[in-house]
C-alpha cells in the first residue's frame, strides 16, 4: 500500500479508508460513464484518446456515438469541471 511510504507522517488507517473511499467513488464514475457510451456502441479506445486531447469542440467525440443526445450533456458537465479547476488544454496535454 502506498500510504506505508507515509507512514511517519499519516496516520495509517485514516488514509487506507481515504483510498478505499476514492476507489470506490472511482470505480462508480467509471462504471457510469461506460454505461453511457455502451449503448452507443463507442468504442471507448477511441474515446478515451480523444478525451485526452479534448479542447472544447465536441465533434469528434460525438462523431463516435450513433445517438448524439447523451454526450453533449456529459461532455458539458467536463467543460465545466475543466474551468473549475482551471485545466487548460496545454496543461492537459503534458499528462
């Protein structure tokens, strides 16, 4: 476990439940958005990809769905979580 490296400065159990609880909110996130391009037939290595260089013009994503209503809405939900916390594609991109 990688909190063990901590160790002097964490306490332990808080942060072994800390990273359970991010999993599991990681794993619900996940799992939601692949119900959502499932339907579409998507195919999520190319979304992905494209996800990563995303720059706010949609329509390459939405050129990989059959159905184009589910994708802008959560493509507009990422706009806004990308201006939140003040992500720019130049940065986005050295990931």
């Amino acid at each position: 476990m990688p909190a063990h490296g901590f160790s002097p400065i964490l306490d332990i159990k808080r942060s072994e439940r800390a990273l359970e609880v991010f999993g599991n909110m990681f794993t619900a996130k996940y799992t939601n958005l692949l119900d959502t391009l499932e339907p579409h037939n998507i195919d999520c290595t190319a979304f992905f990809r494209l996800l990563s260089r995303y720059n706010g013009t949609k329509t390459k994503l939405l050129a990989l769905s059959r159905d184009k209503t589910p994708l802008p809405k959560s493509l507009d939900n990422y706009d806004r979580r990308m201006a939140k916390e003040k992500v720019n594609i130049e940065m986005q991109n050295t990931y």
